[in-house]
C-alpha cells in the first residue's frame, strides 16, 4: 500500500522528463488513462497493447478513432481493470535503469505483459523481456518437458503471427491457442451467447486482425518507427 502511495508522487516527477522514446505527453497519458493526442479515455487493455503506438521517434498513446478505426468498438469488461497506472511508471524508470532496457523492451514489456502489471503481478518478471532465444533453449530444445513448462516464445517472434497473442490486444477477449482455432473456424461457438471465431477481426470487439499491435507493422518497422538500432 505504502508503494502505491508514494508512486503517486513519484509517477508526474518522472512524466514530467519522460523516458527514452516515452516523452513526458505519453506518460501523462498513460497515467491519466487516455489518448495522447485527444484526450479521450482508453481502457487499460487498450492502454496496455494496441493503444501503444510508435510513431516518429516515439511512442504515443492513440485512440481507436486516432488510430483510424471505426468507432465506437464495443468493449468487453470494464474501462479500468486491476492496474496502478502511477507504479508502472515508476517499474518502468526502476527496471530501464537497472537493465538498460532498450524502447523496444519496455514497449513489447507494456503489451504482452499485463496479467503481471495487475496488482499482485510481478513487476520483475513483467520487465525481464526475453528478444530472442536463449542458451537454455537451444540446450533443451529437443526437450518436450521443458517446452511446455519452461520454454518462453521470444516476443520479437510475436509480429506477423495473429494468435501469439492469447487476448485481443483492443479489448481484452480471450482467443482460442493455435491448436485449438480448426474447431472454432468449423462454426463451435467461442462462448454461449452464439458468438463464433472470425479471420478478419476480433469475435467480440470487431477490431480488424491486421491493426492489431503485432500485425499492423513488423518488427524491423517498428524499431525503425522509434528511430533505433537493433
């Protein structure tokens, strides 16, 4: 409790200089819960994935309707979910600072990890982002036992790949995992309420699979998008 008080008042000292490609105007908007350039509210599983955007050498919070979508899309949940927006930004400065996190890392940290930027999440675990494989994999990789319980898919193999994701990164509705898409594509409802599985946008919010954060640029656009060297 006292580490949520205090990053309060920490949070607005560090917007106000910003973080690498995160300029203060973002981390404004990320504390406040909305778009960077309209003001208008993003929910925290847009704020958290497709909201988070690069563009001209840094990255920007947008809107559906900043992004050019077609609003309004529905959106499944609540606008707030279970996030201290004032203590990941300062998880964000603690674990850039002391892992020399690159933009690319904390962006890719942001979208991918919000079951542990909860509360009650591991926010050393959230910002331990894995870019490529590991010495431990290449060791294991014939492994079936440590694919399955120990093996984490580097986030970089995540772009042009639509179900690497296990949410919708617009509105949070859970997708089916790879091996299961044949029977939802075969017409098996996806919950009670008649609702199936399509291949052009999410089931629930309707948001177009190719603007989705991982589909609409590659990695290599991305990186160049925030002006980096990979």
């Amino acid at each position: 409790m006292f580490e949520r008080v205090l990053a309060r008042y920490q949070a607005p000292k560090i917007a106000r200089t910003g973080l690498g490609a995160f300029c203060p105007g973002t981390l404004e908007a990320i504390i406040a819960g909305c778009c960077s350039r309209c003001h208008s509210p993003v929910s925290d599983f847009t704020l958290f994935g497709n909201a988070l955007t690069a563009l001209n050498g840094e990255v920007v919070v947008l809107c559906a309707a900043c992004r050019g979508l077609p609003t309004p899309l529905p959106q499944a949940g609540v606008l707030r979910g279970y996030i201290d927006r004032n203590l990941i930004i300062v998880s964000m400065k603690r674990h850039r600072d002391a892992k020399n996190l690159r933009d690319i890392e904390l962006l890719l940290a942001l979208r991918t990890k919000y079951a542990e930027l909860q509360l009650g999440g591991d926010h050393e675990r959230a910002f331990s982002v894995k870019m490529g494989q590991s010495f431990k994999d290449l060791l294991y990789q014939g492994d079936p036992l440590y694919q399955v319980s120990h093996y984490e898919r580097p986030i970089v193999s995540y772009y042009g790949d639509l179900l690497a994701i296990g949410n919708c990164a617009e509105c949070g509705a859970w997708w089916p995992r790879p091996h299961e898409i044949g029977k939802y594509r075969s017409g098996q409802k996806l919950f009670s309420d008649n609702r199936r599985w399509r291949d052009e946008a999410c089931w629930c919010c309707g948001c177009p699979h190719d603007q989705q954060w991982h589909m609409r640029v590659t990695l290599t656009e991305e990186i160049q998008n925030l002006a980096l060297s990979y």
